[in-house]
C-alpha cells in the first residue's frame, strides 16, 4: 500500500513549512522532506541555476516516491517553481496530491522579512531577488498549478482554517 504524499507548493513566504509542521502536528507518522534541508546535503553552496534546480527537485520526487512506496506518508516541502517538477511526481507517485498555497508576493516577502524559524531557507530571499538572484515569482517563474488538488489563500485563511481544510482532504485520503 502506498503512503499518501502531498506537495505543499507556494512562493517563499506563503507559509509552506508552516503549514507542514500543523499537518505533522495532527498525523505524526507524516515524513516531511523540505527542500531547503535538502539542498544544503546536496548543493552545500547552492548556485540555483536551472540544471542545479532539477537535480534536486528530481531528487525529492525519487524520495517521497521511494518512502510512499514503503507505506509512508510525505509531505513534500518546496517552492517547486516549475510546473514539471510537480507533475513528474504526479506521474510517478500514485497517491499524490498539490496543495497550492495561493499568496501575494508582496505579503510572502513581509512574511519572510519577519520569520524566525526558516527552516534552511535562506534568509533575505526576497531582498537577494531584488538583486539579481533566481528567486521564484521575481527572477525566475513561479507556476501555479493548473489543477491542485486543494488551493488554500494563506493572505485570508488563518493557520488554523488551513489545517481544518487539510485535515479534512487527509482524512478522505487516508481512510476513506
């Protein structure tokens, strides 16, 4: 059997790792592989360049399918900027589902100023963007996804309304 494997998607800042964390609050067998965590393994002086970006996102795709289909459930922590990354994993994980956290950039880039907790992410994401680096939504595309299956406005719905929204999705997927 299969482990349930959702891809949290959504620009730097709309709450992703957040949202993660409440998830795994309520279902602690939940696995999470957040891709700033990974990228410091594999690329400890990132570049973010396009050929780095797809080495690890193919990475965290072979993961999550790898321990889903062990019987595990993930979540998938990434911007996953790029539409082809989310659906390779559509493609090769049977029990996937997108969860697109919609938010505008400009409060995702109040929110990240202010963030204690990153996670790995890197700090002044959006100040780096401004000057140049590949930052999604302002150097390179962010694109959202088609058809996700829950899109949740973190600019509108507190944590606590996600998670309800959330829990409500697992619980139809896990059991029924």
């Amino acid at each position: 059997m299969n482990g349930l494997v959702l891809w949290i998607t959504g620009l730097p800042g709309s709450g992703k790792s957040t949202i993660a964390d409440e998830i795994k609050k309520s279902y602690p067998d939940f696995v999470i592989l957040r891709m700033d965590e990974l990228r410091k393994i594999m690329t400890p002086e990132p570049s973010y360049s396009e050929s780095e970006r797809d080495m690890v996102y193919r990475s965290i795709v072979y993961t999550a399918k790898i321990l889903s289909g062990l019987g595990h459930n993930v979540i998938i922590d990434a911007t996953g900027n790029l539409r082809r990354w989310r659906e390779l994993a559509r493609q090769l994980i049977p029990n996937f589902a997108e969860i697109y956290l919609k938010c505008p950039l400009e409060i995702c880039s109040e929110r990240e100023m202010s963030r204690k907790d990153t996670h790995g992410a890197p700090k002044d994401i959006y100040k780096k963007g401004s000057a140049g680096w590949p930052v999604p939504g302002v150097q390179v595309p962010y694109e959202e996804p088609p058809n996700p299956e829950i899109i949740i406005d973190t600019d509108k719905l507190s944590i606590k309304d996600a998670l309800s929204i959330m829990q409500k999705f697992i619980k139809v997927r896990l059991y029924g």
